[in-house]
C-alpha cells in the first residue's frame, strides 16, 4: 500500500518554491528505510525531520529484485547480495526524498549513522536505535549488517541515488 503522494509536478513546484535555500545540484539526497525497519518508519521520518531536514515526498514500495541488485547495488560480493536480496525481500521500503540545503549529506549521515554496521553508531544515530546490533556471519566470512536505512555515503554517490530513485517518485 502506498502512503498518500504529490503529483511529481506539485513536489518539484515545492522544491522550487520552498523557503529553504538550497543549491539544487546538493540540496536534495534519497534515504530509504529498509524493509525490517518499515513499522518504525514514523519514528525515523521525525528523527529525520528533527535535524532540519525537509521531506519533500515518502513513497512505500516493495522494491524488485533487479532494482535492488543491479541498480541500487551494484558490484557486492556474491555473498551479500544474496543477503541484501533476503533482506529487501522480507517487506517494503519507504523511500524518502529530502531537501537541505549544501551540508544535506553530512546531516543525514549524521543522523542515520556513519557505519553500515550499527552498533559502531553513534547511539542516537537511526541504525543505532533501529539496526540489528548483530552482524549475519557469512558462508565466505564476510558480515552482513541490517542497519535500517540506505543513503549515500557520499556526493557521487547521493547523485546517483536521486537519479536511480526518480521513477519511484
């Protein structure tokens, strides 16, 4: 079930006319709650929205296997892609475009934690709150952590998020 959405138009119309500043090449990034987080997705959206950031528009989807690998992620090991297809497969996602203005980035990767393992979080980061504080040991040795949200761990990165996520939003 989708959660009520903007017409793409009305939300570029309020990136455009929004009061917050921002540079339109660095003002807006994309977090997706991963699927075992979904039911605190309200919980994370205030966090979210506590650290002045703007939420422009939520979707919820269930993302397909070939978007998640192969578009979302790209070039994992075998190992954990296999993992991360579990992972997504177990529910949906709500993917969130946000507006912030030029340090959007460091906020949220300040608020959502700066490892992909939680428990190396700071403790009021969401993958700490909301991540599993257990890796998952893989067959190759390799650890897969359930961290509660995607988001890009930098600028190249953030582009390419927005541009992978357009057609959801």
């Amino acid at each position: 079930m989708e959660t009520p959405q903007f017409e793409k138009e009305s939300a570029e119309n309020l990136v455009n006319s929004s009061d917050v500043a921002v540079n339109p090449e660095n003002g807006l990034a994309i977090v997706v709650i991963k699927p075992d987080a979904f039911a605190k997705r309200d919980q994370i959206i205030k966090k979210i929205e506590d650290t002045g950031l703007y939420i422009v528009k939520t979707v919820s989807k269930k993302l397909p296997d070939d978007f998640v690998i192969g578009t979302m992620y790209t070039d994992l090991p075998k190992s954990i892609e296999e993992e991360t297809l579990r992972h997504f497969n177990t529910g949906q996602s709500e993917i969130i475009l946000l507006k912030g203005g030029k340090n959007i980035l460091q906020k949220i990767i300040s608020v959502t934690g700066g490892d992909t393992n939680p428990e190396k979080c700071d403790e009021k980061s969401i993958r700490y709150i909301f991540g599993e504080h257990f890796g998952r040991d893989l067959e190759d040795g390799k650890t897969y952590y359930r961290n509660a949200v995607h988001r890009a761990k930098d600028p190249q990165e953030q582009k390419e998020d927005l541009d992978k996520f357009e057609h959801w939003l």
